[in-house]
C-alpha cells in the first residue's frame, strides 16, 4: 500500500511567504522555549544553591 506524501500536500496548500512564515514562527518559539527552560534552571539552581 502506497501512502500519500501528507507532507508535500500540505505544503502545496500554502504559499511561499505562508510556508516562510511558519517556518520561521516555529523557529522563534522554539528557540523561546529552550531560552526559557535554561533561564527555569538557572533560577531554580540559585534559589536552591545546587551547583552544577
């Protein structure tokens, strides 16, 4: 059996600037999330004094 490529139909159903714009959205908040669990960690490092 077959299966379609879902991910090149998704991608043909969006322009250009729409595909640039997910990709770089998904880029920024992933980026956030890592700057922020490392900012958690630091803070709960120094409020605990854990030394790493």
């Amino acid at each position: 059996m077959n299966l379609p490529n879902f991910r090149e139909i998704y991608r043909e159903s969006r322009t250009e600037e729409e595909e640039k714009r997910i990709k770089n959205n998904s880029f920024y908040k992933f980026i956030s999330f890592i700057a922020l669990s490392l900012v958690f960690v630091h803070v709960r490092n120094k409020n605990f004094n854990i030394q790493t």
